[in-house]
C-alpha cells in the first residue's frame, strides 16, 4: 500500500468488454496515470468477436478474463467473483467508455474509508457535454424504468438507484445479494441489484466532488450493432424489471406505460423500424425470464483467445 494511500482496503476495478478496445485501451491509460495506484484491475472481456490487443495482456496491473458471451451482468459477475477470490474488500463496476482526473482512484479509497460498508455511486456527464449529467441516481418510483435521473446533486446524498455505469460494492454486501441478476442479460441489473440492497438494509450513497465525477462516451458498445438491437434488450429487461420490482397498481401502471413508451421508441428511432420477430422475442422474454436461473456461473479464463 502507497504510503500517500492509507486506506485499510484492497479494490479491484471491473472492467467489462465486448470489443470496445479503443476505449478500453483508453480507460487503462487513464488509470496507469492515477495518483493512487493500491487497486487491481480486472478486465472481463465478454466474448468479444476481435482478439483483446496485446496491450491489454501486458498490462501489469490487470488480470485479462476471457468468457462465452453472456451480458454485461454476467461479465460483472465473473470479475467481481475474480477480484473476490483475489481477496478484494470492494470492488468499482466501471464502464470502459468512461473518462475521469488522475486522482480518481484515491478519492474513491477516502470515501470508501468514510463508508466501508456502503454502495456509492459518483453523478455521471457526458464525455462530450461535460457540463451536462448524463445519470446521478435518486429515489425509487414509477419512474425508474422510464426515465434517467439527471438531478444534479451538490452534496452526498442517500439514493435508492444508482449506475452500474460506476459502481462500488463492498464484496461481503455483493455476495450477500449474490450479484446481479443475470435474466436481465444488459440493463436494468444494477436498478435491481441497488434496489435489493437497500431492501436489505445496505446504505447507498450519490457521492459528488470534481475527483470523482465520471465523463461517459455513452452506449459505445451496445450502439455498435444499431439501435434496435440495443431496444430489444432494454424491452426485455425492463419488463423483467417491472414484474420483480412492483406489485399491484404500480405493477399495472409500470406495464401500460411500456406501450406509449415502445411507440416513443419506434419515433425516436425512425427511420430504421423494428424487426417484428425480434421485438416480440424481447416482449416474451421480458414476461417469462422468471423461469430462468437468476444466476449462470461460468467459466473464464486467463489465457490468450
């Protein structure tokens, strides 16, 4: 441990890829160049349909994981079980396409010191309208499967729903939760997985400070095969989200107004139009996922592909 870094805990850093490199190889260089360096980083390449470049296997502060393709809440949770057997005490979900200052990492060890036992999310721009905030996070609600909250916050505040955009978890509350949910294969696990820690007494916290903000390219690698593929799978998952999540009259209103919202999509996203096979094939699994394991443990390796 770095004596300007005397933190009494071990980070590993997520990393999930699916043929990203460029900003891949980017969000490495970024943390090479960290003021703080106590952290291991864990590069979980999902699958990816190009061989990760060499770069990324010399990187001497990363262990490269290689696995058959299955989302990002798999990818998540294959790294975050590596950095666990690693004997990591938290762990931070961090998007490749992101962007943050060289003292990134050492303010996470002081707020994680502050709060060893939370989950702690920063507020989140974009990486090409730094003064605009893409997420932050805030309270459960209707709401939350529809919208992105944007609050811009000026202290620490208790949230509900946070990113996995960028994420911290103490491992004991990860393996308490048992990571994320993998019926939602890409979005809506971290809403889940956040929502279920508070459920289970787990504080969560939006952090803020000019160290900790976080620049996001947003949607690099789930927008390389267009846009409806990308609707497809928030389809599905927001479903499976709004029948885990709500009961009653808020389960009723959350799933009427998935139809005004898919025909918003379908503006939104003209002229390209929906394959109609394919759309459907998102609605049956968003209302069937149930009968899916909640979590498919796989094997990853550290080798070359």
């Amino acid at each position: 441990m770095h004596a300007d870094c005397q933190v009494p805990v071990r980070l590993g850093i997520v990393v999930p890829v699916y043929g990203n490199w460029a900003d891949t190889l980017e969000c490495l260089g970024t943390l090479a160049a960290q003021t703080c360096r106590d952290f291991h980083v864990y590069v979980v390449d999902d699958g990816s349909p190009e061989a990760a470049p060499d770069a990324v296997h010399g990187c001497p502060f990363a262990t490269y994981l290689r696995r058959a393709h299955g989302g990002f809440a798999a990818a998540c949770n294959a790294g975050v079980d590596a950095a666990a057997d690693g004997d990591c005490t938290h762990v931070l979900l961090l998007n490749d396409d992101t962007a943050f200052a060289t003292g990134f990492v050492a303010a996470w060890l002081e707020k994680i010191a502050a709060c060893p036992a939370a989950i702690l999310g920063p507020m989140i721009c974009h990486f090409d309208r730094p003064d605009t905030v893409w997420y932050s996070g805030g309270p459960r609600s209707i709401a939350v499967p529809f919208f992105r909250y944007r609050r811009r916050y000026t202290t620490q505040t208790p949230v509900d729903v946070l990113t996995g955009c960028v994420l911290l978890v103490p491992v004991e509350a990860w393996r308490q939760l048992d990571g994320f949910d993998e019926r939602y294969v890409t979005y809506y696990e971290d809403f889940d997985f956040v929502l279920r820690a508070r459920d289970a007494g787990v504080p969560v916290y939006l952090l803020v400070g000019p160290e900790l903000r976080v620049l996001h390219k947003v949607s690099r690698t789930t927008l390389r095969d267009g846009r409806w593929p990308r609707a497809y799978r928030m389809i599905a998952s927001r479903l499976v989200f709004i029948r885990r999540r709500y009961a009653g009259f808020a389960r009723a209103l959350c799933l009427v107004a998935t139809i005004p919202h898919l025909v918003t999509t379908v503006i939104t996203n003209l002229p390209a139009l929906p394959d109609p096979r394919r759309l459907g094939s998102a609605i049956r699994t968003g209302l069937t996922a149930d009968a899916a394991p909640r979590r498919r443990r796989g094997a990853a390796s550290s080798a070359r592909p």
